[in-house]
C-alpha cells in the first residue's frame, strides 16, 4: 500500500464514525412514513447497503466521500483496496449491487478485455447507466450527476455526460466475482473486472489519467451519500395512487394531462419511457380502472403502464 493509500485510508477510518450517524440519517429519509409515497414505496433494503427503488426502478447503494483531490482511477471503491484513487467508498458488496441492478431489469455487458489475435483491447460494453449522486446539505436533500464532481485532468470543467455502462464484472477462474475482490464498483479507467464502467477505453497509467476529483464541488471527507444507479435508456415516471384518488410524482400533486405532457416529452427525447402506477393500500380496483381511463383519455399509452403494489 502506497504512502497516498495509507493516509487516505487513515482519514476514512477517522471519519466512520461520523459518516455512520450521518448515514443512517440519510437513509431514514427513505424510510420515515410520512406520506403513502414515502412510506410504501421508499428505496427497500436488499442487502450489503443495497436498496432497490421498485417505485422508479433504480438500485441506491451507500457510500462515503473518502478523497477529494487528485486523480481517479475509480468512482467507487470497496474498503481497503483503492481509496487513495477514488472519491467514494461503499461497503455494498460488488455482486450485491450486480444482482439488485438485474432485479430492475438492467442488462450486463463486460469490461474491458484483451483479443490476443488482434492484440488489442476490446472496449467495455453493457446497458448505458446515468448515475447520480444524493448526500445533505443542512437541511435539504442534494442530487446531482456523477460527473459534476469530476474534473478532466488540467482543465477546469466536468466531462460532458458520460457513457456509464453496466459492464458486470467477470468471474475469475475459481468462480468468484472479480469486483468483489478487486473492490472495483465503479471505474473510469480500464478495469477488467468493474462492475460498471465508461464505454470508452482510458489507460490506467498514471501519466495517462483523464479525470480527478473537483474538490471544491465535493463536500468534506466522511459524508454520508448515496450512488443512485438507473438506465439511461429508458426513462421511469413512478407516480403513486392514493386512496382519495389523489395521484403523486415526485412528492407533488399529478395530473392525467400533466403526465401526459411529461411522457410525451420524454419520447421526444428519444427515450424509452415505462410507467410505474404505484397502487396505495386500501385503493380499489374501480378506482384504478378508472385513473387508467382518465390517463387514455389524456393522450397516454396504456400499454405504458405497470402497476407496483407497496413492496414488504
């Protein structure tokens, strides 16, 4: 282990503590019933820190901001393996993350790999992935895209949106998953055993390093975060039926035109679009019969439309 490695560990291990209280306050806001929303449709546990999103059909994982300066061969790194390289740290075991993302339906390609009859790299593939990050600040709540907190190398700007790929590891010759050895969950340069990477090729030699950490957009080391996975193929509109006949999306009031309004802009945009009816306890089957009319009625595609019951 480098000297860089040894120091950024030792600050990690120093802020556990308090990344721990600031995480379990982070994930209770996905678990305090306050709303039918809130409540019977947050973020569900899966394990190893994994959460499944059923309502908007993402995987959540936790992680701390363990690095906020210098350059980045990962995103995302397991506990004791390459914190000295990477701004977050998740102990969400690798496969665990693997199995939830096939949960929702997202579909593995493979990492970087080397052809030696044609003796080159053969570049990672795999379903596109956005990937956002979501940690407080105070009071509120803050998500972004991944890459606001990356800076190309000696430039002073973010890449542009960036072509994540759920390339889905390997197994090594003993059947053990490579990213759960490796601890590498999410990598910018040429890994062959990420579990989710940039469909592009990137040396991992120190001089040819692309990206590094912006470190005055990345809040202090130790803060509690969670890395929000999802496609970025197909856009999910989750919205929830209430008993009163009250729909929501997003925490706020929907309507069948103003959903209408939305899914249409989104197939503009070249999107798949799926949506996710989430039916409250107590709603009956009348009343979601005719919601789904009052949807056709507004100019939606009924074949569009999944319904999701609350999730134990």
């Amino acid at each position: 282990m480098t000297l860089n490695s040894i120091v950024s560990y030792a600050i990690y291990l120093s802020a556990c503590l308090l990344g721990n209280l600031a995480m379990a306050d982070l994930t209770a806001e996905h678990q305090q019933p306050q709303t039918a929303q809130a409540g019977q449709f947050s973020p569900k546990l899966f394990k190893d820190d994994v959460r499944i999103d059923w309502l908007r059909n993402r995987v959540e994982i936790d992680a701390e901001v363990v690095l906020r300066r210098g350059p980045l061969e990962l995103l995302v790194c397991s506990p004791g393996t390459r914190e000295h390289e990477s701004i977050f740290v998740s102990s969400a075991k690798p496969s665990s993350i693997y199995q939830a993302m096939g949960l929702i339906g997202l579909t593995p390609g493979h990492p970087v790999s080397y052809n030696p009859k044609t003796e080159q790299l053969i570049p990672p593939a795999g379903e596109s992935l956005k990937l956002s990050v979501r940690w407080r600040e105070g009071q509120n709540l803050t998500t972004v895209p991944v890459e606001r907190w990356l800076q190309l190398q000696d430039e002073k700007k973010s890449p542009a949106e960036m072509d994540w790929m759920f390339t889905g590891s390997v197994r090594t010759t003993d059947n053990r998953f490579a990213a759960d050895l490796e601890g590498t969950v999410v990598s910018v340069v040429d890994f062959a055993s990420a579990l989710i990477a940039v469909g592009a090729l990137h040396s991992d030699s120190n001089e040819l390093l692309w990206v590094q950490a912006f470190e005055s957009r990345i809040p202090p080391v130790g803060t509690a975060c969670s890395i929000i996975i999802e496609s970025a193929e197909r856009v999910t509109v989750g919205v929830v039926l209430q008993k009163g006949g009250e729909l929501v999306h997003d925490g706020k009031s929907a309507t069948p035109l103003g959903l209408a309004k939305l899914v249409k802009q989104q197939v503009r945009d070249h999107h798949e679009v799926v949506i996710n009816l989430g039916i409250a306890e107590g709603v009956s089957g009348k009343l979601v019969e005719k919601t789904l009319a009052s949807w056709v009625a507004a100019g939606l595609d009924r074949s569009l439309v999944s319904l999701r019951r609350p999730q134990s």
